[in-house]
C-alpha cells in the first residue's frame, strides 16, 4: 500500500477474453489491487469470468455478439476484429457514467488493455485518461513483428519454402521459419491485425509479463522503436498470491499423486489451452511415454478416448492423465523434473520460474519465437521438431529426464530461476518497474 493516498483510484483493465491471456491480467489486476488501486475488469460477455470468486474487483460486461465458440488458429483473428468493433460503445458509454460521479476523491485514472484490445485506446482518449499497453507475450515476439514491414520491403513475404531454415537477418537466433507470418493461411488479415496490435497510438507506456534478466537487449531495442517506457514486471503469477483464473475445472486429484513421486522424476505434458495432438500423435505419445520407463502426468485436454489399448495396464500408476491441471502448482512440485510443453508465453514463464526445463513443441503464433530462445538462448530446453513417432518421443524424454545433457540443460534452468528471484526482490529490475508503474498510475 506504499503510494495509497487518501482519494479513491479506479483503473480499468481490458483484456482479452482467451485463456493465456485472461491469466496474466487479472493477475496484473490482483497485483495493482495489492497496491491499493481499485480494480474495474472490463470483460465481453465471451468467455465473461465468474465475479465470485473475485470479490475485489468489479466487472463490467461487454456485450460482443460472438456467442459460444472454440476459438482455434482459424478464427482467431475475426473473433479478434469482432470485439474491436462490438465492444467500443458499450465501454465509452458504461465508463462516461462511471466518471460522471468522478470527484477528487475519487478517480479513473487510466484504462490498461490487452494489446490485441486495441478499441480501448479509442476509448481513454475519447474519456481523455490514460491507457497502457499490457503485452502478455514475450519481447522478442514483439521484436519478431515489428521487423515484418522490413521483411515485406526487402521482398521475404510471403516466405518461400527455401528459405525457412534460413536465420531472418536481425532476428537470429530466429529463422524464417519461427515466425508467426509463416503459417498463417490469411497473410493480410494477419499483417492487418499486428499491424493495429503494435500500433501503441496515444498509450503512455506498455507493460510486460517478462523480466529485463531474461529479454534485457530485446526491450532495449523495442524502446527504442517506441520512445514510451516499458514496465517489464513479470513474473506477474509469482508477484501476488494464486488467483484462479482457469476457464476449465482443474483436476486436483492428480496433486496427491504427484506429491508421492520422488524429486525430479516426473514429466509434465501440457499444450496450453488451444493447441492440441491429433489421435494418431497421441497414440505416438503414449507408447513414447511407456517405453520412456519414465513417470508422467499429462494434460489431454480432448478427452482420452483416443489412449490406445493397453496403455493403462503397461504404465500402471507410473502416470497420471487429467483433462486440466492446476499448472502453477504442478511446476512448483519438486517431483517435476521436465515439461512437455506447446511454449504458449504462460507456460514458458511458469516453467523458468520454477527451473523447470522443457521439451519444446511450438504449434503457432508465438510458440515458434518462444521455444527457440528457450532452447538457443536461454539454454534450457531441448528443441522437438521430428514429427511424432514413438521412438524419438522416447528418447527425447530420457535425454531431458536422465541424461547427462539434461542434467546441464536442468543446471541451467535452475541458474535463470535464480536470477528471475534476484528481479523480484528488492531492488531488483522487476521490482523496481512495478514501483516505477504504481507511481506513474498514481500520476494520472
Ligand atoms: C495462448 C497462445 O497459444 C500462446 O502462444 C500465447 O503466448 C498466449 O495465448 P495458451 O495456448 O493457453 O495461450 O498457452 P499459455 O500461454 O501457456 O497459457 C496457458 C495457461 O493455462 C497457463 O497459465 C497454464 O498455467 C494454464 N493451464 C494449462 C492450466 O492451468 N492447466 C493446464 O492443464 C494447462
């Protein structure tokens, strides 16, 4: 409560109603709400959280026509382009009423929206407060997109099947094919839509769920793209005490299992909430698990009709497979030795915050960029790019889990978990951003 002052300070948060996306806000929101600001969650009726289970904050729900769909890379970015036009009304006129009763003692200070949230912009300058760009993915995704204008320009896009193992100049350790651009099937829609995601128009400053130990040379260059300050304060989960933010009922009977199996022993498999295996690579995955000898606890979100016959008997009670986890508490178990992991921005800093080190299967989007720093420069996963076959899968895990590689691999991880406790102690770079960020709301 170090800068609470006697008048009442509302902040407005607009995120974007996806999984990996809802977490890292409210979490934000829980950490500004610890810091004495009061927490207005301005949500679409998409996806709309159950306001019980957060009692400190309020909610405002935005009408956005979209109804119940599973979102998929497919319809990603028109689910996106919906919210932006179907939500800007409602907010302009629910928060023009709100700061109606505004008084000096009571205060909107400044709207903080998902970058992909864009129409919030329009709307603080509209109200003429403040917004801030909250970016829930790392820096150098960031860093990817804004060189597309140069990409286009020199003549890589669209990027030819000859050139996708090759390094994208200014961008190694990425290579061409690590791009999100890559596999998308609409280009322009995709280009259309970074652009206006990277577009920080009147917003005063962006914040980060990263840590200037992790990406330090990446937000230097960014800064100096932008000219804005950057509040890179993450790990945002670690900052403020667990709020559950899960869309899916977490399946806490595993807990129990997983406390009775020794340190380091067992492999986490989890690809986030939107990407998944087909059956025919969960079937390679299975067999690969066995024949690992290794322990396990797996997340098939799909269900786990397609388990293949005599899977159950061989692994016995070596493995536990559940439709959701509590992630944030299985990486912090000293049973879990390895992750299995898509790579989505959450579970990447989830897992280094813990020491946790991975297995890295990007799928999409940012994943790609994401998996490829874990492994070429971070130094703590091991890069899956083979198709799924059992015998690869196999040895993959043993590699992680019982080799002398993975042991260095494991050493590492445990040396950047390290330094990400030094960023949130005081003093540190992510501390410090926090307190830089709580003063300039203050400001507002
Ligand atoms: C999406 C994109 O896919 C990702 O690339 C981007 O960085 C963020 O948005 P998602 O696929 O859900 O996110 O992955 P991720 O960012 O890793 O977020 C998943 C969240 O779900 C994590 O916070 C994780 O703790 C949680 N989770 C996952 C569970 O609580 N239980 C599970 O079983 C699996």
């Amino acid at each position: 409560m170090e800068y609470q002052q006697a008048r009442r300070c509302r902040v407005v948060l607009v995120p974007l109603p996806f999984q990996g996306h809802i977490t890292p806000m409210l979490q934000l929101g829980a950490i500004l709400h610890s810091k004495g600001f009061h927490i207005t969650i301005a949500h679409t009726q998409f996806n709309f959280p159950n306001p019980l289970n957060y009692p400190h904050f309020d909610f405002l729900a935005l009408p956005d026509g979209i109804g119940a769909q599973t979102i998929s890379a497919d319809n990603f970015i028109a689910t996106i382009t919906a919210f932006n036009t179907k939500c800007k009304d409602h907010l302009q006129d629910s928060l023009a009423r709100i700061m109606e009763k505004d008084d000096q003692h009571n205060k909107t200070a400044c709207i903080i929206y998902d970058e992909y949230m864009y129409f919030a912009e329009e709307v603080a300058k509209h109200l003429r407060i403040s917004s801030i760009i909250l970016s829930t993915s790392s820096a150098a995704k960031m860093l990817s997109y804004i060189a597309v204008p140069m990409l286009q320009k020199n003549g890589y896009i669209p990027i030819q099947d000859s050139k996708m193992l090759e390094l994208v100049p200014g961008l190694e350790p990425l290579r061409f094919k690590d791009l999100t651009i890559t596999y998308f099937r609409k280009l322009d829609d995709l280009l259309q839509l970074m652009a206006k995601a990277l577009d920080p128009r009147s917003s005063s400053s962006i914040i980060w769920n990263t840590m200037d130990c992790l990406e330090h040379l990446t937000l230097a260059k960014i800064k100096q793209e932008y000219q804005l300050p950057l509040f890179p304060i993450g790990p945002l989960h670690k900052t403020v005490p667990a709020i559950s933010s899960s869309l899916l009922e977490e399946d806490h009977g595993c807990m129990s299992w997983l406390d009775k199996q020794p340190h380091n022993s067992v492999i986490y498999i989890s690809l986030g909430s939107v990407a998944s295996m087909d059956n025919k690579d969960i079937v390679e995955m299975a067999w690969g698990l066995a024949n690992s000898e290794q322990r396990f606890l797996w997340v098939i979100r799909t269900g786990s009709t397609a388990l293949p016959e005599g899977f159950q008997e061989t692994v016995k009670d070596r493995g536990c497979v559940v439709r959701w986890a509590p992630q944030q508490e299985v990486l912090v178990r000293t049973a879990v030795g390895g992750f299995w992991s898509h790579c989505g921005w959450n579970s990447t800093i989830e897992s280094i915050s813990e020491g946790v080190p991975l297995i890295c299967q990007p799928y999409f989007g940012d994943q790609r960029v994401n998996a490829r720093y874990l492994t070429q420069v971070w130094g703590v996963g091991l890069e899956w790019e083979n198709d799924m076959n059992r015998k690869d899968i196999e040895e993959a895990i043993r590699k992680l889990m019982v080799s002398k590689e993975g042991e260095l691999i494991r050493q590492r991880a445990k040396e950047l978990k390290e330094k990400i406790e030094s960023s949130m102690n005081q003093g540190g770079s992510s501390y410090n951003s926090l307190n830089e960020l709580v003063k300039l709301i203050w400001s507002f």
